[in-house]
C-alpha cells in the first residue's frame, strides 16, 4: 500500500486562496482599521453581491467582523479583519511564500538544466 502523497500547495487555506478574498482581506490587512463596504468594493472591484458573498463565507470563518451602523443618519457597514483572522492569514502568507519559493528553485533547476519546457505559440 502506498502512501498518500502530499502537495505543497495542499496547505494552503482556501479560505483565503480565492483570488477574490484574497483581494478582500488584503485591502483589510493593508488598512488596519477596518474598511467601510463601499471603500472596499471600490479597491476590491467586485460588485454588491459578489462582495457580501465573500465577506459573508470570511464572517463565519471568523476571518472578518462585520459592524452596522447609522452613521448622519445613513446605515454603515464596516468590516475588520479579527485578530485570530489576521493570525490565520498571516500563517497563509507564509505556506503560500514556501510553496512559491519551492516553485521558483524547481523552476530555476530545470532552466540550469535544459529542462525548461518550450513555450507554445498561440495564436
């Protein structure tokens, strides 16, 4: 019986490993105090929907709080990222830089050694 063989890239959350929330936590991470939704909409791109689908997987991961509020008289919703969620994502950036680090070297090797695939036209 063989063993099961493991990839690197099997360590990867994939809670955050969606480009889209990838997108999302990183402007979370990168402003610190929390976003209002309609400033990140506008860094992520993503439309309404398409941004609270995220933000609502990221909540019951406990990745993100989600705070509403009236704010002059208008709702508010502001999203941080928790504590625990930047830890988690924090040991997400550091498998993901092993596995990218191990791609390059592998990439390198086979580049040194005449194994590099050759590219293909398309037209």
């Amino acid at each position: 019986m063989t063993a099961k063989r493991t990839r690197p890239c099997d360590a990867l959350d994939r809670i955050f490993h969606e480009p889209n929330r990838l997108c999302v936590v990183s402007a979370l991470c990168a402003a610190g105090d929390g976003l209002v939704f309609t400033e990140l909409r506008h860094l992520t791109a993503l439309t309404d929907g398409n941004l609270s689908r995220h933000l609502k997987a990221l909540e019951e991961a406990g990745i993100v709080k989600i705070t509403k509020a009236f704010v002059r008289g208008k709702p508010q919703t502001t999203i941080r990222v928790t504590s625990d969620g930047m830890r988690q994502f924090a040991s997400y950036l550091e498998t993901l830089e092993k596995v990218l680090v191990s791609a390059r070297q592998a990439v390198a090797r086979d580049a040194a050694s005449g194994l590099a695939r050759p590219r293909l036209n398309r037209a």
